[in-house]
C-alpha cells in the first residue's frame, strides 16, 4: 500500500471506529431503556445527538493530530531513512543521513551514518592502497624493462600458463628471426604480450625444465634453474635457459621454510641461438675430416 493511502487510512481509522462503538452503544442503551424512559429522553434527543456528534467530532480532531504524529515519527521517518540509505549505500552521496523521528530512529540513523562513514573511509583507504600498489608495480615494471633492454641475451618471462607477461628488444629481434613466414616478419606473430610461448617451443620440453626446477627446489637449492637445446620450425638451434620466479613470502614468515617451499609464480626463459656456432663447428669437423682423409691418401 502507497504510503499516502496508508496515512490516511491511519488518521480516519480512529474516527470511524469511535463514531461506530458510539453509535453501537447508543443503539444498545436505546434499546434497553423503558418506554417511559424513551417518552421522558424523546424530547431532548436531538439536543444529545448533536452534543454527541460535536463530542465525536473534537475526539476525532484528536485522535487525528495525535495519530500522525505517530505516523509521522514510527512509519514515516523509518521509510524517509530507508530511501536515504539506499541511496548512501549506491555510494551516490555522502551527506549525512537526516535525523528526524522518533529518537530511537534519530539514534539508528546516527548508528547508521556513522557505520556508513567508516565504510567509505575505508573503501577510500583501500582505493589509495591499490593506486600505490599499481603505481609501484608500474614503476618496478618500467625498471624491469629498462634493465631487460641493457641485457645483451634474448629475455622472455612467462606465467605458469605459458602467456608471455614481458620481454627485451633483443628477444623480439631474436624471434623476427626466427619467423618462418613472411607473414611474421615483423616478430610479432609468435612473441607479444598475452600470447603463448608454447606457440614456439614444446611444452614438453618446457614442463620438463619446471619439473627439474621443482625437484631441485624441493632438495633446498636457494636458486635452481635447467635448460635445454632445441630446433625451432624454420630449423634454428636454440638453448634456452630457464629460471623460476616464486612468490614472495608472507610478513612475519620464517625465511628458510618460505624461500623452499614457494611456490613457482611463472619463470624466465635465457635465449641463445647456437645455429652458428654449430654450422662453424660442423664446418670445421667437416674441414678436419677432409684433411684427415687427404693426409690418409697422400
């Protein structure tokens, strides 16, 4: 029911049920009095009926002023408050919730303001902490990079997914060579942020080198890593180096316990193209062998 039709149903509900017990009773005391009693009343009825009615009519007055008045501090107030509320907790405002009805509706809504002010305090305490954490996730990226671009080998890091979260200039050179279609000339095909390493190498190979990191993690090395050499699809030889990065440790944690036990957050994959030095190495194998054999015939 709209709370219109409800406050006017709260002020005319007292009236009509005084006016009905009123009526009611002069029914039932009519009907109980003697017939010389109604001969001796007759004359003067029209005179008590208006007394009656005028009696009735300032009780209701009454009853009415001291109806809403309830209404107004015991429904009113509390609906005017939950609108208020609704609106505070939408975060659409923060002024101060208003302090009117009944004093313990002043008192929830003091309760309420002052829950409601320690919410946004610390949504905004939360809200500066994560712009710090950013900002400095941010500023750790930018040195991170800025040293990768200084590294003279070809940088890679990875999550535990495989999706490539940064890399140097060197790397992106390293795979524009390695791109075994025009298409990818540009090196952007096979190495980008978001895309997948396993688009290059075995993840077998790769899963293999965690394993071995793991294991030798689990022995107690403070820092492990493996590598393996392997040919890419446009026939180059590359050893990649990989190293595990972990989670740091929580605050207050025992330092030795954490750093073992860790675990592996992504990992860095060291690139070396050994195509090279291997042609150089089969070249002078080839070039020994024929020498070998011509001093033989000679």
């Amino acid at each position: 029911m709209p709370l219109k039709a409800r406050r006017w149903l709260a002020l005319l509900a007292p009236a009509l049920v005084l006016g009905a017990w009123s009526v009611l009773l002069a029914v039932v005391a009519w009907s109980a009095m003697p017939e010389d009693a109604r001969a001796a009343v007759a004359p003067a009825l029209e005179t008590l009926v208006a007394l009656a009615v005028l009696a009735w009519l300032i009780a209701s007055a009454l009853l009415a002023r001291w109806t809403h008045q309830l209404f107004r501090d015991h429904v009113e107030a509390p609906a005017r408050l939950q609108d208020h509320v609704r609106i505070r907790i939408g975060g659409q405002t923060r002024e101060p919730l208003p302090r009117e009805g009944a004093a313990e509706v002043r008192a929830l809504a003091g309760v309420i303001d002052s829950l409601s002010s320690q919410r946004d305090q610390l949504r905004d305490d939360m809200a500066q902490q994560v712009r710090e954490a950013s900002r400095n996730v941010e500023q750790e990226r930018r040195r991170l990079a800025a040293l990768m671009a200084e590294l003279q080998q070809s940088v890679v890091v990875c999550n535990l997914d495989g999706r490539i979260l940064l890399y140097n200039n060197r790397a992106r050179l390293q795979y524009q060579a390695l791109a075994p279609q025009p298409a990818l000339a540009d090196g952007a095909g096979a190495i980008g942020l978001g895309r997948s390493i396993y688009a290059v190498f075995d993840p077998k190979l790769v899963a293999h080198a965690l394993d071995t990191i793991r294991r030798r993690l689990d022995r107690g090395a403070a820092n492990a890593s493996a590598q393996f050499v392997t040919t890419t699809r446009s026939g180059q030889l590359l050893r990649v180096q990989v190293a595990a990065v972990r989670d740091e440790p929580a605050p207050g944690d025992d330092a030795a316990p954490a750093a073992a036990a860790a675990p592996l957050s992504g990992f860095v994959l060291l690139l070396e193209n050994l195509t090279r030095d291997f042609e150089q190495q089969s070249l002078r194998d080839q070039l020994l062998h024929a020498m070998t054999e011509g001093s033989r015939s000679s």
